[in-house]
C-alpha cells in the first residue's frame, strides 16, 4: 500500500471514530472513556490541535475542541455531559495522570 493511500485510510479510521462518538454514543462520558481507555474526545481533539500546529497551523485548544465536537465545547457539554460521581472522578485523577500527565 502506498502512504497516501495508507494515510487516507487512517484519516477515514478517525472520521469513523470520531462520528461514531459524536453522533452514535454522545451517552459516553468523556470521563468513562478516560477511565477505560486513557483517551477521550478531549485528549482527540488535542491531538487534532497538536497535528496542526506542528504542520505550522495556529489552532488554539478551544478551535480544535470546535472543530471535533462540530460546536463550542461548552455547548456539547450542556447538551450531554452528566455529573461524575466521585468514584468516577477520583478513577478520573489516576487515569489522567498516568495518560496525559501530571495537570
């Protein structure tokens, strides 16, 4: 396979990822995703933003957040953010720390 192919392909695989977040399971907590998987929407769209900016694109973290969640972030966040429970929020602290890094 040639890499403008492969690259396709892997651009394809993200849309896929992020469309079935957005529009087939908005019910999954981003914090539930943390906590399972060490990556949710947040951490997509960071990577998103970083890809941009070492390509030499200015993208803030709040554009890349609009970008992924096709909205501002606050916005998504009303229309389907639910309150974490501590356990969750406490799991949260760990799994950050150990994916992303110390905040």
């Amino acid at each position: 396979m040639d890499k403008q192919t492969e690259t396709e392909l892997e651009a394809a695989a993200f849309r896929a990822l992020r469309d079935h977040l957005m529009e087939k399971r908005p019910d999954v907590q981003n914090i539930d995703l943390m906590n399972l998987a060490g990556f949710c929407r947040n951490c997509l769209s960071r990577w998103y933003q970083e890809a941009a900016n070492a390509r030499g694109i200015e993208m803030t973290k709040e554009e890349a957040r609009e970008a992924f969640y096709g909205m501002p972030y606050d916005d998504w966040k009303t229309l389907n953010q639910t309150e974490a429970s501590t356990e969750k929020q406490e799991a949260f602290k760990t799994a950050f720390a150990e994916n992303v890094g110390k905040s």
